[in-house]
C-alpha cells in the first residue's frame, strides 16, 4: 500500500482527507501498526478500486475493479449490492 500510495503521489494526508480520517490513523494504518477496518477497506475500493487483499498486503498483486473482466458488475457482487 505504502508503495502504491507513494507511486499514485497521494500522501498520507491527502488519503486522509478522503477517507475522512487523521494523518497519524493512516500512518499508523498503512505501516501495519493499526489495522484497516472494514469501512476503509469498502472505501478505498470505491475510491480506487483496490481489492482488501491488496490492501491488507495479503496480496502483492493489484488488481482494481477496472481490470477485472466483469467491469462494473464485479463491483456490485462485490458489495453484495444488484446491478447498476
């Protein structure tokens, strides 16, 4: 995440501002300190489309909504939610 983050030129305070959250709780977030928490987990998807996996750095590989094959469709099954 630190190197997706770094590689985007989004900063920890800008993340932040987004996620409607303190600098220091993204820090603490992205350096594994603090755990992600399911609401940031479904916002940064819906902001970026980053899977949780990616996220969690259960995975190294990133693979967002826009990639994957299904498109907007993956999304709502993602969310539990219907089509839109």
């Amino acid at each position: 995440m630190k190197t997706w983050l770094r590689d985007q030129g989004i900063s920890y305070r800008r993340l932040a501002e987004m996620l409607g959250q303190s600098g220091s709780s993204i820090c603490l977030k992205v350096n594994g300190r603090v755990g992600w928490q399911a609401d940031d987990l479904l916002r940064l998807y819906d902001l970026f489309g980053l899977s949780s996996d990616f996220v969690l750095g259960i995975s190294s590989i990133l693979v967002t909504r826009a990639m994957h094959p299904a498109g907007s469709a993956f999304r709502s099954l993602d969310t539990g939610g219907g089509t839109s």
